[in-house]
C-alpha cells in the first residue's frame, strides 16, 4: 500500500482529515454480503458512466476528484 494525499474533507456531520492510498490486490476480494449490496472492479470510463448514473458517498466523489487532480 503507498499513501497518496490527505486533505480536510467537509464532511456532512463535520470536518475531519481523509486519507487517500494506492493499494494492489493480489488476490480475491470477498466482502461480507451484510454488509457490501454489490461490488467489482470497473474501468475508468465505467467508473465515469457509474459516477453519472449512481448515487455517490460525496466525500468519495470528493476523494476521486483530488486522486485524478480536478480537485483542490
């Protein structure tokens, strides 16, 4: 894993520091289904369709806005 950025997120509740990092996975990821509705792994355009189709957490939209550098 490597740190990418931290950055003073606005958060709805409060301000508070997130943190960004790169990671590569080896292996299969197996979430909880209690916890996780659905998940895989998308493309940069899929990931672009979804961002105008999907409803986002805002702060991860604000995340990967700063980790592509559109962001503050």
């Amino acid at each position: 894993m490597r740190f990418a950025f931290k950055f003073l997120c606005r958060g709805v509740i409060s301000p508070y520091w997130l943190g960004v990092h790169e990671a590569a996975v080896g292996e299969a990821i197996t979430p909880d289904p209690a916890e996780i509705a659905w998940h895989g792994w998308l493309t940069e355009r899929e990931l672009d369709e979804a961002l105008a189709r999907w409803t986002f957490v805002p702060d991860g939209v604000e995340a990967l806005r700063r980790y592509r550098g559109l962001g503050d």
